[in-house]
C-alpha cells in the first residue's frame, strides 16, 4: 500500500514536472511564433552599372482586364486579372549625332531622335487577380496568372502607342530642351527627326 502510494506521488510528480517543462519551454518560445516568418539577411551583389541617357518625358497610367481561359472538354482553367501599369516614353539623347546640331549665334538647330517607349511595367500594388478558377478535373496552372500578366503588358504597351504616347512623347522632350537651353539665352529649333 506504501509502495502503491509512492509510486503515485513519483507519477504525479514526474507528471507535474513534466508539464512545468512544457509550459516553460511554451513560455519562452511564445513570443517568437507570432512573429512570421524569418527574413534571412544575405549579400546583394551589384552585377552591371549602365549609363543611360533617355529623357523620359510621358508617364501614361493605363488600366485593362484580361481574361484568360485554358478550356478543354474535361474543364477549364481561367483567371481574370485587372492590370494596372505604367508605360513611359522619351527620347534617346545618345542618338543624336553631331551632325544633328547645329549652333550659329544664339540659335541651335536639333534634329532629335524618334521617341520610343523606354519602360512598361504593372502596378503590382493596384493589379489583382479578382476571379481565378480551375474546373474540376484540371489541375491548377500556375503559369497562367504570369501569362495574363504578360499580355497585359504587351496590350498596355500597344494601348499607349495607340493613344499617341510617341506624340507626346517628343513634343515634351522639345519642350524640356526648349525650356533648358531658352534659361541659357539660346533660341532653339527642331527639325523633322529620323
């Protein structure tokens, strides 16, 4: 009967020390688990440095829905994505060649480049998915949202150029060198670009 009781009060002790083990090791753990996850803080390796000399002169802010659809006869895999991007335009300045300028007196004569499209890229903060669906024998593609990305972009460049982004474009960048060189005391003409 002692030796039943002992053998008890050791089980209910190495029980009670057991959860006081348990909660301790909780305890110190607790405050880190809430915390997400763990950023691993590596290099960052610079791999090229480029001299640029665009003058960006047009920021177009476009929006576009693209639905994209992957349907067989056994079900379909579709996304609805609403971009939101940004095509900017300008123009070259290294293209101009010194034979594109001429200077006599206090007037310089220009013949700038063609302007172009220098960026296209998608809000990531404003673009979302609103409806993804996948039927019920497909099995979920992952590439198609990245694919419905892409072609927003390549609309979104189109849609830009459409609307006269190379215009605009070129009429700004006259007027920005308009501005710079009339602060100079230079009078200033364009001619036709190439």
């Amino acid at each position: 009967m002692l030796k039943t009781r002992l053998i008890i009060v050791g089980l209910v002790l190495a029980i009670a020390a057991g959860l006081s083990l348990f909660v301790a090791l909780l305890w110190v753990r607790l405050p880190g688990m809430n915390a997400g996850p763990k950023i691993q803080n590596t290099a960052t390796i610079l791999q090229q440095v480029q001299t640029l000399s665009d003058l960006v002169t047009v920021k177009y802010v476009l929006e576009k829905v693209v639905i994209l659809e992957d349907i067989k006869w056994y079900g379909e895999n579709r996304v609805l994505l609403v971009a939101h991007g940004i095509v900017k335009a300008g123009v070259d300045l290294q293209e101009i060649k010194p034979e594109d300028v001429r200077v006599s007196d206090k007037k310089v004569t220009i013949k700038l480049p063609r302007a172009k499209i220098t960026d296209v890229y998608l809000d990531e903060q404003k673009t979302r998915v609103v409806d993804r669906t996948t039927g019920l024998l497909r099995s979920f593609d992952k590439d198609l949202e990245q694919n419905a990305r892409l072609q927003a972009v390549n609309d979104l460049k189109t849609a830009a150029r459409y609307n006269g982004i190379y215009e605009d474009a070129a009429e700004r960048a006259r007027l920005q060198l308009a501005s710079l060189l009339h602060q100079l005391g230079l009078e200033i003409e364009f001619v036709k670009g190439k």
